[in-house]
C-alpha cells in the first residue's frame, strides 16, 4: 500500500482528494447563502425609505374671526296649557308633536252645565230689565205729576230711588250672564300662541280641575333663542362691536363643529360676569324657519367678530409645537424630501390657522403623517382619492429593487455549488 493510500472501511485503499471535494463543496454553500443576504432588502440604502404623508398648500383668502361658546337652545316661550272650569274633558282635538297655531282647539270641555246657568242668568235679567223699563215709565209720569202738585214730593223721590236700585239690578244681571258666557267659552280650550304640542297628559272622559290639570304644553320654535357663555376675556371684542351698532352674526353648529345649523344675530347679553366660571351669558336669536334648532339642544354659537383680508392659511393640522413656544411645519420640497420650518401663526377658526411669517403662498405642508418625520426626510405624497403619486412603490417599505439582479447574484453560487456538488459525485 502507498504512503499516500489510506485504508478505506472495507479495507481497501482510497485517495483522500473526497475529502478536499466535500470541504470545497460547503465553502461554496456558505457564500451561496451570504450572496442570498446581501441581495435582500437588508442591503437597500436608508434613502430608500419613504413616509407616506398628505399635504395641503398654503393659501391666500379671507379669513372670518369667530368666537365660540358652548350654549343650549331656548324657545322664547313654554306654555303649559291648564282648565279654567271644572268638567268632563270631552275631547282632545291636537296630536301629539303637532305644529299648533294661536287660536286653534285643542280640547272640549263639557259645557251644558255652564249653558243652564247661562239660561237662567240671562232669565234673571230679562226679569229685572222689564222691572225697570216700567219703573222708568212710572217716573216719567210722576214727573209731570209732581209739577202739577198732583202727588207729594216724596212719592216722586222714592220712584227715583227705585228706578237707581232696578238699573243695578239690571247691571249685576248682566255681570252674570257675561260670567256664564266666559265660563262656556273656557270649555274649548285654545292654543294662546303658535308652536308644537308636546305628549298629550290626560286622556278624554277624565275628570278635569281648574288650574290643576295640564292639557297640552306648547313650545315656540319661531323665532328660537340660544343662550351661550364666551370668557370674560373676550366680552370686550363684543361689545366694540356692539357698540359699532351694526347686528353681530352668530352661527350656530352641532356639538362636534362639524354642521351648521342655522344663521342669526346677537340680541344682548347678561348684566353681570359670573364669577364661578369666568364666562358672561349672551343671547341669540334664530328664525329657525327649518326647525333644525330644537328646544334644550346644545349647540357651538360662533359669534362672528372680525374678517382678515388676504391672509395666508394653513389647515391647522399642519401646525405642530416644537421645543420650547417654537411653532413647526413640515414644508414638502420639490425633491420629495420635507424641510421643517419655524413660522409665527395667527388666529385659529373653522380649522385653518393664519401664517404670520415662515411661509410663502404655494408652499406644501404636511397635515397627515407628520409625526414621524425630521429634517430632510424623504417623503411620498398622496395624490387625489389618498393613493401615492408613485404607487408603483411599498410606502413605508423598502424600495424594491429590479427582479433580474437578485435572481442572477442569487441562483449564480447554488448553480456553482450544484454543479460542484455534481461534480463531487
């Protein structure tokens, strides 16, 4: 056996280059599996990154300065509608959440009680009328009579007398029976003013008291009032305008300042500041000649103050706090790359801020996905319908690189090593 012959397990000789193979053959593994890695998206530059954002530009318009407070809507009257009779409710002639008018009926009393009294007030007067018709012609005789010396003095005074207490009599009669007119007429039971009708308390064949018994509740919706509380801070903008004489416009919106309501004008404000909360009650009043003001609604009543010509203005989003009072905003650059900027703002209302200085007319600021965001970062923007203007790219993933380089840098060492493994055997 040679020197270089090693003793195979069956006992015969064998080279020991299937060793050097097989050594060869996992070197070329390993670098096939590190060729692998660095083709990956492990390798793509940090550049390739991008932050899906949304910007807006900034504009030039007219900017309205309002004033806002939390209020709740006021009908400027509520009737609770009651009997002036006693009775039988006969009937109930409105509908509940009805739009009532002044005048119209609402409910029917029973009436033939009042009606008898009536008769016999107005028999008693007949009466006492015809008393008196022929005490008057009695002294109109006695008048000449008592000229001619024909009847004592007395006689003639005494007719006077009894003529004075019939026309009284006449007079009470009469009281009476204008009392059982109004006594039948409070048995229908009229709307004093227009408004809505309310839930119907009582129901017809119930026994009903004077001023004990509710009928119906009516609520004025036209014109409707809000009732409001602005800061202390702010009352002295209101009332130079006031002053001014020219109505305040005041809008008033849902709770989440999302929808306006309706449109109206300032009417007053409280006398005093109320000292608990800071705040000074004013009030509004409203047409409402859509009924989207409903009573004890609570609504935002913005009173608008003042109006900014020509003023550059931002979505109020954009505007982020930095460091200390340091105001920002993310200005996306031609190059799809952001620049943070320190601007000095203005008012805020109906979400947009007014640009002071920082910011020129034109300029795209971030408003959505700012918050991740520095210096210099590249950014892709959506375009209309929120889609990326590159949407041929993973926003917020690594770039994709072309598939014909990694297929080739990766299957070049396991075809090497394949074919060396062949080779091996």
């Amino acid at each position: 056996m040679s020197p270089n012959m090693l003793p195979g397990p069956n006992g015969n000789a064998r080279r020991p280059g299937g060793f050097v193979k097989l050594a060869l053959l996992i070197v070329l593994v390993l670098l096939a599996g590190s060729a692998c890695k660095s083709s990956g998206p492990a390798g793509n530059k940090p550049g390739a990154f991008k932050t899906s954002v949304t910007a807006a530009k900034a504009q030039v318009q007219d900017v309205t300065l309002s004033l806002s407070g939390l209020g709740s809507v006021t009908p400027e009257n509520v009737v609770s509608v009651r009997s002036r009779v006693d009775g039988e409710l006969m009937a109930v002639k409105y509908q509940e959440g009805q739009i009532v008018h002044q005048g119209d009926l609402l409910a029917v009393i029973d009436e033939r009680p009042f009606k008898a009294q009536l008769e016999q007030f107005e028999g008693q007067l007949a009466r006492d009328a015809a008393q008196l018709a022929n005490a008057r012609l009695d002294l109109n005789r006695y008048q000449g009579l008592v000229k001619t010396g024909t009847i004592a003095k007395q006689q003639f005074d005494t007719q006077v007398a009894l003529v004075r207490q019939l026309e009284g009599t006449v007079k009470s009669d009469q009281g009476q029976v204008d009392n059982a007119k109004l006594q039948v007429a409070f048995c229908r039971v009229t709307s004093p003013l227009a408004g809505r009708v309310g839930l119907r308390p009582v129901d017809p064949g119930n026994m009903i008291q004077a001023s004990n018994q509710i009928l119906a509740t009516i609520t004025q919706l036209q014109p409707i009032t809000v009732i409001f509380s602005l800061p202390e801070d702010q009352l002295q903008r209101v009332l130079d305008r006031m002053r001014s004489g020219n109505p305040l416009t005041v809008e008033a919106y849902d709770r989440a300042q999302q929808t306006k309501l309706a449109t109206g004008t300032l009417l007053t404000m409280d006398n005093q500041i109320d000292q608990t909360t800071g705040t000074v009650r004013l009030k509004a009043q409203f047409d409402n000649s859509d009924y989207r003001l409903f009573p004890n609604q609570f609504v935002n009543a913005n009173v608008l103050v003042d109006t900014l010509k020509n003023a550059l203005t931002v979505p109020t989003a954009a505007v982020q706090q930095g460091a200390g009072n340091a105001v920002l905003v993310y200005v996306v650059k031609p190059d799809s790359t952001v620049e943070m900027r320190t601007v000095e703002t203005g008012e805020r209302t109906g979400g947009i801020t007014v640009i002071r200085k920082g910011l020129a007319e034109g300029e795209s600021v971030v408003i959505e996905g700012g918050e991740k965001l520095r210096d210099g970062a590249p950014v892709s923007v959506k375009g209309e319908g929120g889609q990326p203007e590159d949407s041929g790219k993973d926003v917020g993933a690594p770039a994709q690189v072309p598939s014909e380089k990694p297929g080739k840098d990766a299957d070049t060492p396991h075809k090497k090593g394949a074919a060396a493994h062949q080779g091996g055997e």
